[in-house]
C-alpha cells in the first residue's frame, strides 16, 4: 500500500508500504480520511531522522478485514479509531478494565498510523459513525474526545465560566465541547482572525489576542475580577508562557486542566497557583469516564446537525499531496485551520 512518511529532512513523501495482516482481535480499516494534528507538525520539526511507520492517529474509515474472534458483520462499517488507546490496548490489565485505555500496561505495537491507504487497530477501538457523518466528522471525533475527556476531568458544572488558552483544533473542539455540556460564558486566546471567527461560530461569547493582559482583563470584566472557573491550556511547546496565563486567568480554588504538549522541561513558579489553591489537572487523549467513552460522546456531538465543527476542516489534500497538507497546515496565511487527508 502507499503510505506518508517524513523523510527526515523536512518533507512528506510518499513510499510503499506492506499491506498490514490482521492478528486475532484485529479491524482493517481502508483510511477515508486523517487529520493532521498540530502534534505531528511539532513531532517532525523535533525529529532528526526519517520515519519508519507512517503517523496519524485522527482517523476514520470502512473496516475491509477482520482478524479471528471479531464479527465478520464488522466489515463494511463506517468508523472512528481510537488509535492511541483502545485500538492498541490488552483491554485486560488494571487500567483497561477501569476503562483508562490510553494507560494499558501492555499494548499491541503500533504498526503504522493514517497516512497510509490502510491501517490495523483491534477491533474494540473502531466505534460506528452515523450514517449521517460525512468523512470530515469521521476524523474530528478523536480531537473531539480529547477535548470532551479535558472538560470531563476538569469537573465542569454547568453555567461555570470557561477559559480556553489557543484556539488551533483542540482549543476549538474544547469550546463545542464546554457549549455542548453547559458551560455559562466561553472565553479563547486566538491568534488568527479564522481561529477567533470560528471560536464564536462554535459558541465562544469572546476570543480575543493572548498578548498582553486583555483576555485576564476580559475574563476579570465578566466575573466580578475573579477569573474563570475552569481553564483549558491548549498550546502546550517549548514556553511557560500559556502556564503563567492558565493561573492569573483562573480564580482561587479554581481548575487548570492541561492539554496542551510541553515538550520541554520548564521553570514554573508554584507559589502563585498554591496561594490561590488551584487544582492542576493534566489530561492525556480519552477513556471512560462515568461508564460512557469520550469516543461515543464526540459521536454523538457531530452526529447532531446543530453544531457546526466540521466548518474547521478549511483544506482536504489526498495522499500523494500530503507534503502540500503540511505545509498548508503550517502556515496559518493560507486561512487553515483544520487540515485533511482524504483517500477515495
């Protein structure tokens, strides 16, 4: 099969790949369409030789083999991959029975991601789409869920305030997100005018520049000078900066919840968020939490009509061009925001 790769000196090219053999347990699913997430921009900025599997983990597809022990009425089926966790996961050690895929002990070894023409993940991990999702849905439940899995662990209440530092495809699902669970008033850091406009689009009350000290002001404005309830670091990287941000942005014994990569160790100074006894939460992908999987909540989000997320997919390249998704997709003057691969 053809497949994407990062060649090791700043490009995507594309190479054959062997076609992937189901194990016991194992979907193959044909990719219809993978998202290139901001971490697999900064993943090949940081590496120093080429890839030897493809990436993507924001994938969707038509599962077009089994392996033994899984339902042959499988093949056929229209699904999101759970990629990083459950598709990959023993689903019989500790953290897999308590539904905390993403911490298995002892997972399968990935055998390649969703810049290829197909990809193997066990079957547990491929949840039905509606028939209603087109391609582009497909491959925004998992930012979706990691967004939904943030806003569950940061123990939302409704009609709490919400602050959101970054505005790329986590920090915009992270909004649909908090709107869909009741959040009361939305507050986002943008840095480009599509972000900002399609944060407000998907229920944001403001967005505003994180330069300076306007969105502290804004928040400060709106809740009596105490600061949001709840705040969403979605930047992450190699800068303090949004960590800083994330604490005078939120109350005393407010929630910071972590989403963002930080790729490097930092200096942070903990005496602020320990005066004001904040809790700081990291979350990390998806699971179950109250019996309900963040996959199937994202599901059920896009499969409702009302809410408008797939409007962030701005460019869809197929797979011989993906050196041209990438670049579209770092270079924010071409007006992307969210970028795709899409395979017929």
């Amino acid at each position: 099969m053809k497949a994407g790769f990062y060649d090791g000196n700043g490009q995507m090219i594309i190479q054959e790949h062997p076609d992937p053999v189901p194990d016991d347990g194992d979907a193959i699913v044909q990719v219809k369409a993978t998202g290139i997430c901001g971490s697999d921009l900064l993943m090949n900025n940081d590496k120093e030789q080429a890839d030897e599997l493809p990436a993507g983990h924001e994938v969707t597809g038509i599962i077009a083999d089994v392996g033994v022990g899984v339902d042959r009425q499988m093949i056929g089926k229209r699904v999101a991959i759970e990629t990083i966790g459950q598709g990959l996961a023993c689903s019989t050690c500790w953290y897999c029975r308590m539904g905390q895929y993403r911490q298995c002990e002892n997972k399968a070894q990935a055998e390649g991601g969703g810049f290829a023409e197909y990809i193997k993940r066990k079957a547990i991990g491929c949840y039905e789409i509606s028939e209603s999702m087109t391609w582009d849905e497909g491959a925004l439940v998992e930012p979706l869920a990691v967004s939904i899995h943030g806003i569950r662990r940061g123990m939302m209440n409704g009609g709490e305030t919400v602050a959101i530092l970054g505005a790329g495809t986590i920090g915009l699902t992270a909004v649909l997100a908090a709107r869909q669970l009741g959040a009361g008033k939305i507050f986002i850091t943008a840095r480009h005018e599509q972000q900002a406009a399609m944060a407000l689009s998907l229920g944001a009350d403001y967005a505003c520049s994180p330069e300076g000290e306007e969105f502290q002001d804004l928040i400060g404005g709106h809740t009596n000078g105490r600061g949001a309830d709840l705040t969403v670091e979605t930047v992450g990287g190699k800068s303090n900066t949004t960590l800083i941000q994330s604490v005078e942005s939120t109350r005393m014994q407010g929630r910071i919840v972590i989403l963002g990569g930080f790729r490097t160790p930092l200096q942070f100074d903990w005496l602020g968020p320990l005066l004001k006894e904040q809790s700081i939460i990291f979350s990390s992908c998806y699971g179950i939490l109250n019996g309900y999987h963040d996959y199937e909540m994202a599901i059920n989000m896009l499969s409702n009509k009302s809410n408008s997320l797939s409007n962030i997919v701005t460019h869809k390249y197929p797979l011989e061009d993906i050196q041209q998704g990438f670049e579209c997709a770092y270079d924010k003057s071409t007006g992307s925001i969210k970028v795709q691969i899409h395979q017929e």
